[in-house]
C-alpha cells in the first residue's frame, strides 16, 4: 500500500467526467506523448451531447493533424488568430443573450507555446473571467510544459489536468502552483506523481475550485478510455466519428480544401 505522507494510495478517486460543467475552463499539461491530446479529443466524444459546435486553434495541428479529421478543416487552425478567438466570442454572448437551445460550444487553445505572448492576452484572461457567465463556453487550454503556462492564469482554470512531468524544474513548479498547500513536502508530490501518473495515459486533476483543503477532495486521477480501430491501434473515439452538429460539418465540408498544403510545408518550399 503505496502512502504519500498520511495520504495512502487507495484514497484517490477516479475523477468523475460529468463533474465537467457545459461552462468552465480546464488547463491540460503534458509533454509530447504523455496522453494530453489523446484526452482532449476524448473530452470533445464523451460530452458531444453538449456541444453542437466548435473551434481549434492548435500549434502543433500541421505536423499532427489530430483534431481536423473530427472537427472539419474549416474550424481548425494551426496558428492563433486573435481576430477569430473574438469572433468565437462575440457568437456566444450573443447565444447566451437570445437564449438559444443549443448555445454551448467547446473551443481548444492547444500547444500555442510558440508565443507566451498568447496566453496571457486580453483575449484569452477575459474568456477565462468571463467563460462561465456569457460565453457559455467550454475551453480547453493544452499546455506541453506548466512553463507555458502565464502567471495571470495559471490558477484561472476550475480544473487542471496533469500528465506525468520528468523534468525536475518543472515538477517543483507544478508543486508549488497546485499542489503546496494539499502536499507540503515536495518528496511526497513527487511520489505521488510517480505513483499516480507511471501508467500511460493516467493524470492527476486537481480541482482549482474546491474550498477544501483535503487532498482527497481536491485531487483525483483520470485515464481516458480508448477505441480499437481496425488499424489496430487505441483511439480516443470510435472509428468515422465526427463531432457537431449537422450543419456544422457540413459548413466545414464546403469551405474546406482538404488537399490543402500545410502553412508549414509552403514556408520551407518558399525558403
């Protein structure tokens, strides 16, 4: 029986997806293969109920390619555009105003550390205060590293997902920004990460916005489930799904290119 100070290992509980409000702002962090994709597009399967509508913005989408296959093309972009994000916005206040059915949407901002200057705009700290109220949002913030994470928000969130970190620095870091006050001693974080993050795919959740100071109620562990597709790998939905509502891909379907080259090849070809 693993024990973390006088916290043993039995008392962490599983995290409950459907504590996730249509509402809310969640910060995943996690290193290249740790699983932080694989739960993010989970996330966007397991509350497709709730969501008709949706919009990506992720650095990493020209290499990867992960959320266009289910998003649509149109909605996708591998580069931060203000102007878009505002739009986004603008949408759901007016949503939210004229009480639509279906007014909830879920927005991603994935692996934009290329620019610290993203995170920490205008922009995105007024969706982070104002998510909940009128946005009607749910935003998901992909960090690959707690260093990109700006100091105006790192404690914004209501939730935040943390996949296992081997770096050292950076684990004192997510210590002192999450985990201080539930878990003085480093060492003992430290086993817990170890402990509770060693299997793939599996992060601790701390929930930022609990009144407790009980490790128990504040921190649980998740792993999303996976898919096997007949290319025998483990995805994060089943095979041909895709997300929204009908009209939603369809205006994707006719006005995306999918033969498109990538930003990011026309820029080496034009070097």
């Amino acid at each position: 029986m693993e024990e973390w100070g006088d916290i043993k290992v039995e008392e962490i509980r599983e995290f409950c997806l459907s504590s996730i409000k249509p509402s809310e702002v969640l910060h995943i962090i996690g290193a290249p293969s740790s699983g932080k994709t694989f739960l993010e597009l989970f996330i966007a399967y397991a509350l497709k109920h709730i969501y008709p509508v949706g919009q990506v913005f992720c650095g990493t989408e020209d290499t990867q390619g992960a959320f266009s296959p289910v998003f649509g093309g149109a909605f996708v972009s591998s580069t931060y555009q203000e102007h878009d994000h505002k739009r986004f916005m603008s949408r759901q206040i007016t949503c939210s105003k004229e009480e639509c059915e279906f007014d909830h949407a879920i927005q991603y901002l994935d692996d934009l550390g290329y620019n610290k200057k993203i995170s920490s705009s205008e922009t995105v700290i007024q969706a982070h205060k104002n998510g909940s109220q009128w946005l009607k949002t749910l935003l998901i913030m992909g960090y690959q590293s707690i260093k990109d994470v700006p100091e105006k928000i790192v404690n914004a969130a209501s939730k935040v997902f943390i996949f296992m970190e081997k770096e050292d620095s950076n684990r004192r870091r997510i210590h002192k920004a999450y985990f201080k006050t539930l878990v003085p001693e480093y060492k003992d974080f430290s086993k817990l990460m170890n402990d509770i993050c060693g299997e793939k795919f599996v992060c601790l959740v701390v929930d930022l916005k609990s009144q407790s100071a009980n490790l128990q109620e504040c921190v649980t562990y998740f792993k999303a489930p996976g898919w096997k597709w007949k290319d025998g790998n483990i995805h994060p939905y089943p095979e041909k799904w895709k997300f929204g509502c009908r009209q939603f891909r369809e205006w994707s379907d006719a006005r995306h290119d999918p033969n498109a080259v990538p930003d990011f090849i026309t820029n080496i070809q034009n070097y």
